[in-house]
C-alpha cells in the first residue's frame, strides 16, 4: 500500500517551519508496510489546496491530511477535502457538545467559531480528540482507499493516528513483516560505493536499498518485507551477505552505530585509551570522540596546537622540524602524534595537521602513534573549511578503526 | 511571483531525514519577494517524479528542484524533467570534461556512471558546481516561467544557487525593495525573547518578524518591503531599534555573523588572543573557535582534559582540589582556567568543566581567566549530551563575549 502525506499550513512554507510531523507517521506507516512515496506541504489557501488533494487521491492508497482543522477561517482541510470528493458537510451535534464540553472542562466558553469544527465530511467518521477541539475524520473510499483527516499539533496527532487509525489501517493491509540492515561505511564516496555494489543490489526489488552519504561517510539501508518475519530476515540477510563481502572492513557498523561510537567500542573491548593532538581541526576530533556516552573509559584528552609556537611549547616539537618541513608535514604529524601520546601516557594518539582554507586547503597529514611505530598519512580533501576539518577528523577515527581491526 | 520546491529522494520520505535544503531555499526567494506555495518531497521513482513536476509546472511559475542529480541509477531527477517537458538530453563533453578533472584534482579515477551527470536536457544552461560533481540546470519556458535543477548536498546547493540562479532570478522578477535586518541574542530563552519583544513586533505587518532558535541562540530576522530600498530600509531600521532597545548587549550580531565569528572579531579588534581547556565539551570549543576563517590569528590553542589525572599532569590542577572539590567545581574550573592561560601565554583562557550525563547532567563550571583576575560561574542546562555540550560552549564564547565588551 501507498500513502501520501499532505500537511497544510503556511506557516510550514517560511523558512522558519519544518513539517516534522510527517516523520512520525511515516515511521508508524512503515511499520505496517505502508510506503509514503510523497510529502506534500501546503499554504491555508482550499483551492490549491483541493487540487493537490485530488491528485494525491488519484496516484495513492492513502491519504494523511495534517492541520488546518482549527477553528479560524485559516482552517480550510474539511472544506477543501469535502471539495475535491464532491460531498457536502453536515453538522453533527453531537461534536458541537464535545467541543463545548472541553471548553467547560478548562471554564472557558467556547467561541462562536468553533462551531465550524462540528461539521463532518458526508460518509465520514469522526475521529475523537482527547488532547485538542479538533475531531479528526476518516473517509473509507473504494477498495481499499482511504483519507483521514488529523490536527496539527502533534501531540494530538500522535493520540489520534495511535487510538483511532492504526487499528484502521490493520484491517485494509495484509499483514508484513518487515526486516532492515543499516550499514555504514568509511573511506569511500558515493559513487565508487555505488559502482561496486549495484550489481548486487539492483536486482533485488526487496529488500529495497537506500544509499544516504554524508562527508567521509556513506549508510546503506536495507529494507525487506516478507509475509513473516523469518521470511523478511532471510531476504535481508542474503543481500546483506552479498554486501558484506564487496565491502569487507570498509563497513564500520551494521546496525547504524557512528564511527565514534565504534571506534570507542573496539578501544573499550582491547583495554586501550586514546589521546589527540589538534591542529587544524580545532577540537573536532576530540569533540567526536566525547559525543559519545561512556567515552571517559578510553578518551583521556588531548592538545589544541593551532600555531606553531604552541606545538613546540605543548608537545615538545622540535622547532627545526617546523621551520624545515612546516607544520603541514609528515614529520610534524609524526611528532604531534608522539607528543601526545608521551605526555597523556595514552596507548593510541591521533594527530593532525592541515590546511583547511588557503591555496594548499584540503591538504592534510594524518599522524598515528602505537605502542610499537608512528606512522603518519597525507591526505587531499577538496570543499570548505568545514567539509575539510569534518574529512580530517573522520579519516582519523577511521585509521585507528583499522589499525585496532588488525 | 509563486515558487514550488520540489526536494528529490528517497531517503527524504523515511522517518529519520527532513528535508531541510527548502529551508534555506525559501529565506532566499522570500528575500527577493517570491512566495513558495507549495512544497513536495518525492522518491527517486521517475514516472511519479515527472507527473508531480508536471502538475507544479501548471501551478506555478518557478520550481526549484533539489537533488536526484547524482552518477547512480537512483538519480532520475533528469529524466523526469526531460520528459515532463518532451525534451531530450545531449551529452556534453565540456561537463564531462570538467567533472573528470574533479576527480583528477582528488587524484582519483572518475567512474563510468559519473558520466551520466554530463547529459544536459535540451535548451536548459548547466549550472557549474564547485563544490560537488553534478552540475545543475537552469530552464527558461514560455513567459517568465523557469525550472532550476540544483544538488541535494546543501553546501553544493547552497553555492549554487548563490552563484548561479540569484541573478537570474532578478532578472525575471520585477524590482521589490527588501531590507533586512537578523539579530542573533545568546544568553535567552525562545519564549523570553518572543514575550519580551511581540509587543514591538506584531504590530507590523511589514517588516515580517521571524523568531528562530537552536540551543542557546536566538535569531530575528526582520524582512521589510518597499518600493524604493529607502522606504525598505526605513522600516527594516523603524523596528530594528525598537528590538535593540529592548534587547541591548544580548544582541551579539546585527547581521546574522555567528556568535564564534563575533567574539573572533572582538578578539582582533582587541590584538588579544585566547586559548581553552575543556572537559565535558572535549574539544567542542576549540573547534567553535576555529571555524571561522582566519582564527589562527587570536586562538592558539588549548587542552581537552578529559579525565583527573590528565588534568592534574597537563593542566597542573591540584590533585587536593580534585579530591576535595570533585572535578566539576568552581575551584577546579579557576584552575584549568589559569592552568591554561600560563601554559599558552593567552591573553586571555576559558574552561569547561561539567556533566554531559548521569545524575548531575547540565551541571556545568565556565571559567575565565584575564591579565586581571580568573572567575567561574556555575550553570545549568536541561536536555540531552549534545544539548548541554553546545550550550556549555555557547554559553563560554558569549561570556568572553560579555568581557571584551566591557
């Protein structure tokens, strides 16, 4: 089954306003197998609003309308739905009394207004609203068609959709199970992860597989439905396999967890404590490490050593090697790394020195001390400041991943 | 003039991604007098892609589509408007050209289904991407309708559209004066700010006021029309002052510079220089620090001192104040404070001390040393690790902020 999501207000069309409602729904229809193939956001204007309806209506199952129920002449869902379906609108009573009921509730008296809130789609029903005035409404269309109506405010959504339409939406869905993967990837862009795994992935039209990549990181999603859930498992279990094999150690996590948190669980499972000298990433690197709980059982610290003066007098290096190789150097990395790891006396230091603007911007060395060598990597990353520090820093924590896989 | 926003992918219509870029996107046409009327968010499925298009393209006069432009079977963003419109595509060597000279530049290989980004509908302009691979597409049609392409990475997008549609856009829109103003506050609440200043604000309907907040930071934009840019501006500064008056020293930034790049500015204003010592944040200031451009003129560096003992060895903290005072305490945020500054020779250092999780979360110390004295304050933060770390940080740079000030 198809849904589509239409959230209307004008307020989600400035720059202020996000729709995040639809994110909820969306992650209770997959859930049922339901797949949302569009959003739709919409202004508090009934005729476009009707036509955009209408169209949802002709290419989807179903069909979740959010907002614009209140009471102001803003509010033109029932009438733009009642529009498009060619139904008229009876008021009905009954949901004026429970509107004036929950006024009385707070002691309040219920505005003239509200009264437009009592009206109902023709073959619709109503949907109670315990958190708010506005009734939701249900339309059953042919064969398995359906339209409901819900608020806005998403506390009253999420009681409404929970209570009255999950048990709906059961009994026009044949039952699925669903089966997901979620790996990640470090150390490769987008397309050459692409060209080495579509072969094996396209074939399948479930599970379905989704690639979303952020600077220096790449998740695949795998999502299959079976009829049962052994059944589901199997099918995201055999592409996964296929995967797994092309990509080997290049997949940092199967379950979605970040590099930071893998890393600091492959320094927690070998007893090891990691320290970072910073340059050109700032802190980056050992703000990554602490974004993750329980990272004061491996990360110790570490020093920011943004100009040349500061990495003699803070990490002890060697001035000459400064002024004979510059800072943005293999040696210079090599002996923050060293630097690092003597004064902390932790068991792994990462180091990295760079440029992250200027005519050499993107160049980077990388410096990795152990236990038994230091070694150090350059690297080139094109883009901004940002995208460049944000590179380094993950390239970082994926060279001690590699070196702790080993 | 009315704009649609049509953001492409899959990844877009599952529960965990927003689409964030019509954000941004809308701030923009809103600034050159453009209303966005609706917005859509569709998968990489071409046949529904195009028809959603298409029935934009009836509605609107200018759609912008983001994403889908990609070197993968996924990225149907092409296709589907190429056939929405009846036009074909033409490969073109130049886009080639120069998309393989990208990856030359990376030292990498470019691959065989990056090519695909070389096609070009027939009669749009390409639009050069320098941050990213796809090129985007620029389509005039009858009157002064037109379709941009652009890419889904907000970086490439974002300089894209800067670079290549603003003027573009000026040309087909008739001259509305705009005058702007975006005040950021820090040290704020949203709903203080708002109730203290909508008494000012709601009554103008122009300029519009929009309030927008992250943690810590509140930003106001006010958004005035005119005829000519006098009459714009005149509005835009009417209310401004009204705002300023109110708000006072809590306004870091009349022009939307953020809050690291003004205590930068200060800084240098001032020819002083400043390091950090972090715990709880473990790095995240120093990384604050140094995203802006050019910040290795005032910061030199600093510590993450991330557990006791690294502390006391690096920092010099009385392992007695530990013991007796615990390492979140104003006593110890005095002495990494002062630690730091001897250490580095800043004119001036902050520190960070705190709980990110557990029991005591949000409990935090920020110290500040200065040539005259070293002071601690004690704060608290409701929310989750990565709230309280980027309100400690805030928090910090708004109090050297607050110093240099004075």
């Amino acid at each position: 089954m198809n849904a589509e999501i239409l959230a209307v207000g004008s307020e989600l069309l400035t720059p202020a306003r996000a729709d995040t409602n639809s994110l909820w729904l969306t992650a209770q229809l997959n859930d049922l197998g339901v797949e949302v193939v569009t959003k739709i956001i919409a202004g508090d204007e009934r005729v476009r609003l009707a036509a955009l309806f209408s169209a949802s209506l002709d290419r989807s199952d179903l069909i979740l309308i959010t907002g614009g129920l209140g009471p102001t002449e803003d509010d033109v869902t029932r009438d733009a739905v009642a529009e498009a379906l060619g139904r008229s609108q009876t008021f009905r009573q009954e949901l004026c009394d429970a509107i004036a009921e929950r006024f009385a509730r707070m002691g309040r008296h219920m505005a003239e207004n509200n009264t437009r809130q009592a009206y109902l789609i023709d073959g619709a029903e109503a949907l109670p609203n315990d958190r708010g005035t506005a009734p939701g409404q249900w339309i059953s269309l042919h064969g398995s068609k359906a339209v409901a109506l819900l608020p806005g405010p998403p506390h009253e959504l999420k009681a409404m959709f929970t209570q009255h339409c999950l048990a709906r939406l059961r009994s026009l869905i044949p039952p699925l199970a669903i089966a997901t993967r979620h790996y990640r990837v470090a150390g490769m862009g987008e397309s050459d992860l692409d060209q080495l795994i579509a072969p094996v992935y396209t074939p399948y039209a479930n599970p379905v597989t989704t690639i979303l990549s952020t600077p220096g990181d790449v998740s695949i999603h795998l999502r299959a439905r079976g009829e049962t859930s052994a059944e589901a498992d199997s099918l995201a279990a055999e592409l996964g396999a296929k995967i797994e094999a092309l990509l080997g150690e290049r997949i940092y996590s199967t379950d979605g967890a970040d590099l930071e948190a893998t890393v600091g669980r492959l320094l927690r499972q070998s007893g090891a404590t990691v320290a970072v000298a910073e340059s050109c990433t700032g802190g980056l690197l050992g703000a990554r490490f602490t974004s993750v709980s329980g990272s004061s059982d491996y990360f110790l610290g570490g020093f920011l050593t943004y100009t040349n003066a500061i990495k003699a007098s803070l990490l002890g290096v060697d001035p000459g090697l400064l002024a004979d190789h510059t800072a943005v150097s293999e040696p210079v990395a090599i002996a923050m790394a060293n630097g690092v790891r003597d004064r902390t006396g932790a068991v792994y230091a990462l180091s990295v020195t760079g440029y992250a603007e200027g005519p050499n911007s993107g160049e980077v060395f990388l410096g990795l001390a152990t236990p038994e060598s230091t070694t150090a990597r350059q690297l080139r990353f094109l883009g901004d400041r940002a995208r460049v520090r944000q590179l380094a820093a993950t390239t970082a924590l994926n060279m001690l991943r590699l070196h702790l896989l080993r």
